[in-house]
C-alpha cells in the first residue's frame, strides 16, 4: 500500500476559520474513480480519508487535497448512463421557468452533456467546460461544444469575450470537487449577467446523515458536504442569494438549489425558509450529529462483513452489482475483497475490462451476471435500487436476492 502525495488545508475552503475538528477517520483509501486496467493492479495510491467539521461555518469538508490533474485525467463516469431521465425533467423545468430560445447557458462540470442536449432541443445556446478530456470528447461526439478545462475566474472572461456573459450557470454534481471554490465564484461573478440566475444540485448533508451514506466520502474526490446553513454565507461573499430550493432523490438525496444576485427582486420560497429551519431544529449548525454518525458508521461497518462472511460461510456465492465510485469507498472501508465477491456487474462500458481500485475486483457486463445466476448481489448503486431490481426481474424470479447495504442492511425482495 503506497500512499499518494497530498496537500492538506489548515483553513475551512468556504469561510477561512482554523476551528476544524475531525470527528471521522476511514483510514487509507485509494482513489474511488481510479478503475484500474489488469497492467495496473497493485500499484494505485492511498490517501487518508478524513472528515472534518467547521464550527464557523458548519461545513463538512475533507482537508486532505489530491492534485486534481491526478483525479480528472481519465475519469470514468458518464452521466448519461444512470441520469438522462433526471436531466431532461431538469432542462424542461429550466425553460418553463427561467430560459428563452437563445438564451445563452454555461454548465461547470458538464461531463458527456446529459443536460446540455436536451436545452439545446429547446434552442438554447449551450456551452460546457469540463476538465476530463475522455468525457468532453464523447460529449462533442453528440454536437455540445465543450472547454476542456477547469472553470476559473480566467477562462470566465475568455466566455464572455467570444460568447458574451450568461443568462444561467448551471453546476451539478460538481461542487463538491472543487478546492478553491473562491477561484470558481470570482468567474461566475463574471460570467453571469447580474439578472441571471445560477443552479446547482450538490448532495444534501442531511440526507447523507440521516441515510448513514459513509459511502459518499471519497478520499480526494468529494471534497465538501453541504448544507444551507453552511452556503447562505458563502453566497453572500459573492453578492449572491438563494431564492429556492427543490429537495431530489437522485444520489439518494441531494437538493437543487437557485441562486440569483442580491439586487433581483425574485422572491424566496418558502421552501428555502423551511430547510434552513430544520437544519436548526436538527442541529446541523454543531457537530453534534455528525459525532452520532460516526458511532453509527463504525457499528454498521461490522454488521456488514460479518453478515457477507456468515452468507459466504454457508457457501452461497455472492458478486457486486454497480461499480460505482461510493460502492468503491464500501469496499475499501469494510475489507470486502474478490475473496467475497468475485467479480462487479456494471453498465458502462467505461469499465468493463477494469478492475475495483485497492479492492481488485474484476468489473463485467450485465450477461456475465445475468448467465451466472448468483445467489445475492451486493447492490453497491444501492441508491437506484428501485430501478436495478426492475431491470433484473429475472435474476429475482430464479430466487435471487439482493442486498441493499444502507442505511441498514436488507434483503430483497
């Protein structure tokens, strides 16, 4: 086990403070991303994957920083391939309410276009930057024109001088990534006319506790977990304000959230008022609850191997289903080796050939799972169970079952 080299901050990425406390360590993890070919195997790296609390602010947020050219340089999720229907309810809903043929949109992260496609049927104007190169090429394959490259405050005033500023930035599912989150806002500052609006979607911290989704934490990767009450103010650096908030249940919980300049006059919904309410009443402004999550983690950890090692003992044979990034942290933190599952079903094409990082296990298509006929499969995407078991019905009718891991341990059906 090799450790990667890392960077580690001493000050909160949102508000600045020192005041941080760790209050969850999950050890050595390799990156959850980093799918490896068969020459790779064994030579991945480790990073600690630390969790920390900021009593300013109330921002959960990883310190432990990987170099982002390591990350991003290959990066094997496509959103198209779990997400189309989510992106196209969400470009229609962006031009019912916001967008005009023409208008002019910019996405941050926009990865293979998955919302950019649909906008552009509406005759929208789209543009998006992504830093993956593998990923901006295959959404050019489908004519979304595409900047490979990280959104700075820099390539912002690039956008403007070819395409003249925005009327929406969109940023979904990105944020979360991103260290200097400074850099990113001093370039939507610039980008956005000061009448548009800015949407993002980012994981919510309450569904990631109530949920017990430890699997979200990615060492490098998912650098910061948020709330309201930790945005509010770092939005008002800015100038900006938060006018909704619509709660999602993709990822199994994240909220998309509307942001607009101070200056409009767009009324805030009653729905921005009520979260913020209950992060209060539940306490998300201590750490308190997150002290709770972490005794609950450390339970559920041994739960689950035991559980997986008393099935494997009565000899039933049980493989992975989904090899996604969070199903990569599951398998890392609790030890669940190709000794349990011999090998992962996955859709992407992405990742067939490759092999589970730190873990080694190999990762196949659909018919190798579907001609196999295990006894369990372990539903790493445990997120789209609903989906998944549709999908396999036939799996299910030869009296296979799944196990869902969390938020606690199920079988279905």
């Amino acid at each position: 086990m090799k450790k990667g080299k890392y960077k580690q901050r001493k000050e909160c990425r949102l508000c600045g403070s020192f005041n941080l406390e760790l209050f969850l360590d999950l050890g050595l993890t390799p990156l959850a991303g980093d799918y490896l070919l068969k020459k790779e195997l064994g030579k991945e790296l480790y990073y600690p994957l630390r969790v920390y609390y900021c009593h300013n602010c109330s921002l959960v947020q990883l310190l432990d920083i990987v170099n982002q050219g390591t990350l991003f340089k290959d990066y094997r999720y496509l959103s198209s391939i779990s997400l189309a229907g989510h992106f196209q309810d969400y470009a229609k809903e962006m031009c019912e309410r916001f967008l005009n043929k023409g208008s002019f949109v910019v996405e941050i992260g926009s990865n293979d276009g998955v919302l950019l496609v649909p906008l552009k049927e509406y005759e929208v104007r789209v543009l998006g930057v992504d830093p993956a190169l593998n990923v901006a090429w295959v959404a050019r394959r489908k004519g979304i024109e595409t900047i490979a490259d990280y959104f700075t405050g820099q390539n912002a005033i690039q956008i403007v001088k070819q395409y003249g500023q925005a009327d929406a930035i969109f940023a979904n599912n990105v944020l979360a990534h991103i260290d200097n989150m400074d850099e990113v806002f001093v370039g939507i500052q610039r980008l956005l006319k000061s009448e548009g609006i800015l949407v993002f979607e980012v994981h919510y911290l309450v569904d990631l506790i109530e949920k017990l989704q430890y699997d979200f934490f990615y060492p490098g990767e998912h650098l910061s977990y948020y709330s309201l009450t930790s945005f509010i103010p770092f939005l008002d650096k800015y100038d900006m304000r938060i006018f909704d908030v619509k709660r999602i249940p993709i990822h199994a919980g994240s909220i998309r959230v509307y942001a607009c300049n101070k200056n409009q006059k767009r009324k805030e919904t009653k729905q921005v008022v009520q979260y913020i309410l209950q992060e209060k009443v539940q306490r998300y402004n201590t750490i308190k609850p997150l002290k709770d999550f972490a005794t609950k983690v450390h339970s559920h950890k041994k739960k689950l191997i035991d559980f997986l090692l008393r099935l494997q003992s009565q000899n039933k044979k049980i493989v992975g289903y989904g090899a996604a990034g969070r199903g990569n942290t599951l398998l890392n933190v609790n030890g669940i080796s190709i000794q349990i599952l011999p090998y992962i079903v996955d859709e992407s094409p992405e990742r067939f050939g490759r092999f589970t990082p730190g873990t080694h296990i190999p990762i196949v298509r659909p018919e190798v799972f579907r001609k196999d006929n295990p006894d369990y499969a372990l539903l790493l995407a445990w997120s789209y169970a609903d989906t998944v078991l549709d999908k396999e019905m036939e799996f299910l009718k030869k009296g296979g079952k799944f196990i869902i891991p969390l938020p606690t341990i199920k079988i279905l059906p």
